[in-house]
C-alpha cells in the first residue's frame, strides 16, 4: 500500500483534486485568448497554493500543459514552487521587501514592482549584481490597493533611466470588478492601462484576471492572468459556469444516532429536534475551513440523498440529519459529499455569505489529498469547456 493509500484510509475527510480538469480549464482559457487577432499567451495565478489545490502540483502539471508563465502573492510561495518548477518565469505579486532581493535572485523570481521604491532597491541590486534583472511593473488604475499610482507611473514615462538595468518582462494592472461586466470601472480602467503600455512601448502586457478574460479581446492584451476559473470556480456570477469543477471534498461518518423529539445537538444546544431523528457526525470542523457561519444553512449529500448540516460547527466535527437518509448510508466509516456534483464551492460560498475565492483557500491542511488525471474525454459528443468572451 503506498503512502498516499495509508494517508486516505486514515482521514476523516479527503479532498480530490482533479488535475485533468485545471489543465483543460487553462486550455479553453487560452484558446478565448487565442480568439484575439494577435497571440496572447495564459499564465496560471498560483498563490494561497493553488487556491488550495497544491501549488507544487498545479504547476508542474499545468507546465507540461504548455503554460509558461506564474504567478504567486508571497517570496515563500514562490521559493516552494521554484523547487517544483525550475524553469518558468515565477512572478511574486506582493513585490519586494528591501532586505529580501538576495532571495528573489538566488530563487530565480521575478518581483511584481508596486512602486517607485522598489523599482530602486530592485536596480540597486542589478547594479551589485552586474547583471539585468527581470522586473514586472505594476500599474494601479483604479484598485487603489497595490501598484505605480498615476504620478509614479508618469515618472516612470518621462524618465526611462530609471528602468535601466532591469528587463521589463510585464507591464500589468489589475482589475476591480471584472465580475461585473456593465460596471463603468471596467472600461475607465482598460482605458487608463491603455494610455499606459503606449507610453511605455516594448514590454509585453496583462491586464485580464478570470473575469476579465471574459469582458472579451479588448481586455486580453499580451498575457492572461486567471486564477479561480482554473480550479473550477464561476468566472460569470449569475451565469452558466463555463468552466469544469475541480475539487471533491469528501468526510467520513464517525457516529450514527437516534435522538427523542426536543433533542438538542451539539455546543450551546442551538438545534433542537422536532421529531425523533437519526444523526450522524462526521470528521470535519471549522479547523478544517468548514465555516461556523454555515450553522444551520447548508447541507451535505450521501448518495445524492440531502441531509442537512445541523447544530453548531465544532473545530473537528460537524453534526447532520439524516432522518431521511437510508439508514445502509449512514453507516460509521461511510463517506459524505461535502463539496461535488451536489454543493459546489460556489455553492457552498452563497451558504456561507461569501465566494467561492475564501471557500477555496480555506480548504484544511488536515485533508487527505487525492490527485487524479483522467484521460481527455473523446472530443464528441461532450466537448470540454467552450468559452467564448
Ligand atoms: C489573484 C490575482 C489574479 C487572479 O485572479 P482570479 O480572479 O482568481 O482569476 C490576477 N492578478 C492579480 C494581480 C491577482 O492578485
């Protein structure tokens, strides 16, 4: 039995990650770039470990898939993935701290510059170095949270020596609600980036993040930078999910019992049964990214059979009714869908009052994690994702 074998038959709960799925998720990500009149390359936004998918994983596989470029937010999530990937361009969102540019040089990563003071120390360390470094500038056009605001970007325009030294690899910006595609901002933002990159001729550009990709070719630019639409999560709110889903999230049943009518479950007794009931525990909590919010307000499923999440969430534990469930499922040891085809993290995110982003990241450390890679569908009559912006 091998290790990964032993690691599921122990867990109370296992998180399957279907990599085939990210990889043909990237594919028709790239091909909507590939609609464009121009070439536009897809990159793969890995930080918070893939979304909780496994960034060491995600990106080796996504790689072979023929994607060339990375993103990550913090140095650590990039000095881990340099190990997994040493080749491809590792660009580190949240920029560089002086003190750390060793760091990046020694690891191979490329800092995304958010301002004037670190496009200085990051020359400087060209200068100790005696050799160009690469460098992404960041333009902030309306998020107003990282980036050259508009005075510091027109610096950079009128004075190009200060990029001397350094290899422009990607003018970018980022955008505030792509989401949103009748929201103004969208525009004034491509429009403000724009008039940017023209002033700044020569180096490549990236503007669109998942959502982005979807306000259509105006957006694409040179690079696209998605991140959620990869690991299955719905780039179009209120809209068909184009992409395929990814994770699976399975717990076991670790007790069944039958309690009276007026019953309470679980701490400070916030459920009370209405009838005799039958309850089952299983092996997730709170500790584990399975929200307290959640008390009362969602469900899970066993064989498609809905049973509703009761009483409060403990930090290892979590209490379900399954009254109506036939009592042959609700054996100890069976497995419960948590996350599947029944209650997607999108799902689950509206459940919880948040988006499929944070139910993604919060996914625990504790799960067993499962990687699987299913051969490519035959192309009819179920095509993969069709995605057109
Ligand atoms: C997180 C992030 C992305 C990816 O965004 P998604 O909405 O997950 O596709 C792209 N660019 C930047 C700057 C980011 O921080």
């Amino acid at each position: 039995m091998s290790s990964s074998d032993n690691a599921t038959r122990r867990a109370g709960a296992i998180l399957t990650v279907d990599l085939g799925a990210i990889a043909a998720n990237w594919r028709g990500l790239r091909d909507a770039g590939r609609a464009a009149s121009r070439p536009v390359d897809c990159a793969a936004v890995l930080k918070a470990d893939a979304y909780g998918c496994g960034a060491t994983v995600v990106g080796p596989r996504l790689a072979a898939e023929g994607c060339r470029q990375f993103f990550v937010a913090h140095l650590e999530e990039g000095i881990a993935l340099r190990e997994a990937m040493p080749e491809h361009p590792i660009y580190v969102l949240n920029g560089l701290l002086a003190g750390t540019e060793a760091d990046f040089v020694e690891h191979d990563l490329t800092p995304v510059l958010n301002h004037l003071g670190q496009l200085n120390v990051w020359r400087a360390a060209a200068q100790r170095y005696n050799r160009p470094l690469d460098a992404v500038i960041h333009v902030d056009t309306g998020m107003h949270r990282l980036g050259f605001d508009a005075e510091e970007a027109q610096v950079l325009i009128n004075e190009r020596g200060r990029l001397r030294g350094l290899r422009l690899a990607l003018l970018m910006s980022h955008l505030v609600a792509s989401e949103e595609p009748n929201n103004a901002v969208n525009g004034e933002q491509l429009s403000r980036f724009r008039n940017f990159v023209r002033a700044m001729p020569g180096a490549p550009t990236s503007l669109a993040n998942s959502s982005g990709i979807f306000l259509g070719p105006d957006y694409h630019f040179d690079l696209l930078r998605p991140g959620a639409a990869l690991y299955g999560i719905n780039p179009l709110p209120g809209r068909d999910n184009p992409m395929l889903p990814v994770v699976t999230l399975q717990a076991r049943i670790l007790q069944t019992r039958r309690i009276d009518a007026f019953q309470t479950v679980g701490y400070g007794g916030a459920w009370r049964s209405a009838r005799p009931s039958r309850v089952a525990t299983i092996a997730l909590g709170y500790g584990d990214g399975y929200f307290r919010v959640l008390i009362n307000r969602t469900y899970v499923h066993l064989a498609g059979h809905r049973a509703p999440v009761i009483g409060r969430i403990s930090m290892d534990l979590v209490t379900i009714d399954v009254t109506e469930v036939p009592e042959a499922l609700c054996e100890t040891g069976a497995v419960v869908e948590v996350l599947g085809p029944h209650m997607t993290p999108d799902d689950l995110a509206d459940h919880a009052r948040t988006n499929g982003y944070e139910v993604m990241t919060a996914l625990g450390r504790r799960y067993a994690r499962v990687y699987v890679d299913p051969p490519e569908p035959e192309p009819d009559p179920e095509p993969g994702p069709e995605i057109a912006p």
